[in-house]
C-alpha cells in the first residue's frame, strides 16, 4: 500500500506539469501515456522487448530512467487500473474482429489493444489474405482468445464453431475491409469463414475499407458500399492521406482509436427518441462566374458526424449538407444545397417542428454582388471584387417565430476563440456555441478529429482533442440534457 502511495506522489508530481490542463479527457490521455510509457520502462528494466506503445513517448524522460522496477510496475498498475475505469464504452461487448488480406492489416494488432482496452472481449478471424501480412499467433496473443482460420477446422467445427461464433458476437468489425471483401460481403458470398459468419450473424456489422484510392474510387466498390450501407452496414472511413503505395488520397483504414470511437459511439442511449434535429453542415460555395466561386475549408465531417450522432440516439435528423462528397449518415434525410442563400432557403423549410437546430456549416459571410454569367476573361475582368453580406442564418432562427427549443451554434476562430465564442452566444441569442480553433493542423476545417469548448449561459464543458464521432456524440448528449430540462 505504501509503494502505491508513493507511486501515486511520483505520478500526481509529474502528471499536472505534463497535462498542462485539468479536464478528464486531457488527464486520462496523460495517464494513459504515462501507464503506457511506465510499462515500456518496466518491459527495458527486467529486459523484456519494449511495450509497443505510442503514447509512451510521451513520459519525460527524468521519470523513465529513475523509476525502479517495483515502483514503475506498481505505477502502470494503479493507472492502467484508471485507464480501465476511463474508457469502458465498450464494456461487455463481445466483438468479433474480422481481418482481411491488405497492408492495413498490421494496425488490427493495435486494434485489438485498443478494443480491450476499451472493455471488450475480441476474438479474431482472419482470411487467408490477412495471414500474409500478420500472424495469427500475434493476433491470439493480443486477443487472448484463439484466432480462427478456416472454416475447415475440424475440430472447432465439430460443435458447428462458426455459428457458435456468429451467435457469440454483440458487435462484428471487420478492419481492414478490402475491395476483394466488401464485393464478397455485399454479393452476400459465404465462401470463407469470415463472409459466413457475417452472413450468419444478427450482430450489427461494421467495416473500415482499406484499399488503394482507385480502387476506393472504382465504380465497382462504390456500388458495394452503397449496397451495403443501405443494408445497414456502419461503413467507417477510409481515411484520406499517403498509402503504402506511395500514392496519396482516400483510401486508408481508418486510426485504431477512431474506430473504437465510431463504434463506442454506436451504443449511445436512445435519448433522442421521437425529437427531430435539423444539422447544418460543410461549406457554402459563392460563385463568381461559371467556373469560379468563393468557398471554405469545411468538409462537412463535423456537421455529418453530428447527423449520425443524433440518428444513433434516436432522433428523426434533417441534414442540410453545403458541396461536400460525403456519404449520407444511416437513418438521416439529406438536402445539398451550394450556396448561402440554399442553405438559408433549405433550413427555413425545414424548421417548422424542430426540437434542436445544430449548425455546424461554414456559412459564407460574404458573396459577390453579382455573378456573372459568362466566364470572366483575364483582360475584360474587373481587379477587385464586389461583395455583399450573406444572411446571418443562425441569428435569423434564433429569432424565428418557429425557433427551436435548443439552438446550437459553432464558432470557429483562430484567435481568441472564447471571447469571440461568447461574443456570438450573446448575440445571436443562442442557448449554446461550440467554439473550435481553426487554422491549426489536426483539428477544425478538414481534419479527422476536433477539440472544442461548449458554451452556454451558466456553464461550459471541454471536449479535448478525439475523432469527431466521439466530439458529436458529447455535443448530442448535452442537446439531450437541454431538451430534457425544458
Ligand atoms: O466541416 P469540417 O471540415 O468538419 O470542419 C468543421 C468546422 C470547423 C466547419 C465546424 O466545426 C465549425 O466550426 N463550423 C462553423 C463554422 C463557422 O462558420 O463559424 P462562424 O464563427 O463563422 O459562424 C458562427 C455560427 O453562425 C455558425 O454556427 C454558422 O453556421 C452560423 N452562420 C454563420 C454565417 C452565416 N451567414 N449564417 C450562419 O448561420
């Protein structure tokens, strides 16, 4: 008991320099690099391989060379314990990991990781494709449970093992998803263990693609995902960025930890039943002339995770998407509009009846004051621009006759950002304002992942740096907490 005292002064000593914040989320990200990073210290000093472990970098370094031994086991104990206590979203879920044949498949070892980390219990299945690029020996390590192969084992299928399996499993994720899988899954095949179980399986199915960006983009696979994301099958990513291929563009399997999010995020409560939220998302385009516009960075990530979130905890969700090429979030009603004006035009036609107006959208400010309808030339064109202010779309819901019991707005600024954030608050009468930074790499416009602080009169809440899903999902709980206490 004493050791772990003391183990606790070294770690409360080193954590708050560390975290340089108090919230939960920043503190459990420290303590999970520092139980992390103290496992890594302990595996060097008894002479084991290190810990895999990114997040172990980030332990300073005085810590990593004097804690001895016992201290530095005791230390991962006690956090690893809190670790566990932070992070069990996916508690008593019993996950079935399919992994099929692709580069990607080495990032199921830190899947798993994160799974059980995340309270599951994994059990692993693998193609014949997967086995080349990662063993199962390492997956049943990982897992704790043995890895199935084939669907020729005689031994486990003895007791009919793959329906035992499909019965087993609360929740199917199959990362990564190849092009060769999705086609198989989406034919409805059952020509190996894995594409059986799915088939015999009521678990719901999750798949992260993970695939070269022409194959992500060929006809073929799109027509595949759009059957199997009409059946229902949660699609989580790719995400964009440098392939292994030496190519770059969408295509990559999604980050371990996103996927645990996303699919964390799908046991929301149904706290949204029969409410009926309206979303904003993705930029508005101004056009100058036929081929040219004024636009923004926004990719409608943010604004779509917010649709899903809120379909995922049972409301009837209208999402008015500025130009972006995202797929349509499951159980939601879409409406693409470009401009501001659309947009404007597509939100006030939809209020009537709304419980929650959510806008997320980067709504132009400013559009030229006059579009013109040929394409203006280099030498006839005029050197500057005239603009005219758009219409504050927001501030006109807040004072709406229809206006919605919650309003929630966005703020993004790159400076300031709380007092700019409060600023719009107060005047535009809104009961809440997610306020994030833009402009900084990683979060914000066109990023994976966000961090912003709520706002609203009486209170405030943190959402430290995670995969919009997860942000969506806080952001969705606090439109339940408000609608409930009207
Ligand atoms: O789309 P992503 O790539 O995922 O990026 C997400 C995001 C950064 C776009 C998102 O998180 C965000 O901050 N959205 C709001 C962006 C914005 O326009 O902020 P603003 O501070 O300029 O506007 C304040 C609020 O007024 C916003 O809710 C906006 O939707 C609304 N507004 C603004 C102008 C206007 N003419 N009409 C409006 O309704």
């Amino acid at each position: 008991m004493a050791l772990i005292q003391q183990c606790l002064r070294v770690c409360n000593d080193v954590a708050p320099s560390w975290a340089g914040g108090q919230e939960d989320r920043q503190e459990f990200c420290v303590r999970e690099g520092l139980c992390a990073a103290v496992e890594q210290s302990f595996a060097w000093a008894v002479g084991q391989r290190p810990v895999i472990e990114s997040h172990g970098a980030m332990l300073p370094s005085a810590l990593a060379t004097v804690c001895p031994k016992r201290l530095a086991l005791a230390v991962s104990f006690c956090f690893r314990k809190s670790v566990e206590r932070s992070v069990a979203a996916l508690h008593g879920q019993r996950v079935l990991l399919g992994v099929s044949g692709g580069i990607a498949a080495y990032k199921a070892a830190e899947l798993v990781r994160r799974l059980r980390d995340a309270g599951a219990e994994v059990r692993v299945v693998m193609t014949a494709g997967a086995q080349r690029f990662i063993t199962a020996l390492t997956l049943q390590a990982l897992s704790g449970n043995p890895v199935r192969t084939s669907l020729w084992d005689e031994a486990a299928e003895a007791a009919m093992g793959h329906i035992e399996l499909a019965r087993w499993a609360t929740r199917i994720l199959i990362a990564p998803a190849s092009a060769d899988l999705l086609a198989r899954l989406a034919l409805g095949r059952a020509d190996d263990l894995l594409t059986t179980l799915c088939l015999a399986s009521e678990a719901p199915l999750a798949v992260a693609p993970a695939m070269n960006r022409v194959m992500w983009a060929h006809p073929a696979t799109q027509a595949h995902v759009g059957t199997l994301r009409a059946r229902g099958v949660e699609i989580l990513g790719p995400a964009s960025g440098e392939q292994a291929c030496g190519e770059t563009g969408e295509g990559r399997m999604s980050e371990p930890q996103v996927l645990v999010d996303a699919l964390s995020a799908t046991l929301v409560p149904q706290r949204l039943v029969s409410k009926r939220i309206l979303v904003s998302a993705g930029p508005t385009f101004e056009d100058i002339d036929p081929v040219r516009f004024l636009g923004n960075r926004s990719s409608g990530r943010m604004g779509f995770a917010l649709a899903a979130a809120a379909a995922k905890a049972g409301a009837e969700v209208t999402l008015v998407a500025g130009p972006v090429r995202l797929a349509t979030p499951s159980g939601v009603s879409r409406i693409d509009v470009r401009s501001a004006a659309q947009m404007r035009e597509a939100l006030l036609s939809a209020l009537p009846g709304q419980h929650a107006y959510i806008g997320a959208a980067a709504v132009a400010d400013y559009r030229p004051a006059e579009i013109a309808t040929q394409k203006i030339k280099k030498g006839d064109g005029p050197s500057s621009l005239v603009l005219e202010r758009t219409v504050d779309i927001l501030a006109e819901i807040a004072s709406h006759p229809q206006r919605p019991a919650c309003l929630l707005g966005f703020a993004a600024e790159t400076h300031d950002v709380e007092t700019y954030a409060r600023g719009k608050l107060e005047a535009k009468r809104l009961d809440g304002i997610a306020a994030n930074r833009v402009g900084v790499p990683g979060q914000g416009f066109d990023a994976d992942e966000n961090a912003l602080k709520l706002y609203w009169n009486g209170g405030q809440r943190e959402y430290a740096t995670a995969s919009k899903a997860a942000i969506a999902a806080g952001l969705i709980d606090w439109v339940a907490d408000w609608l409930e206490r009207k």
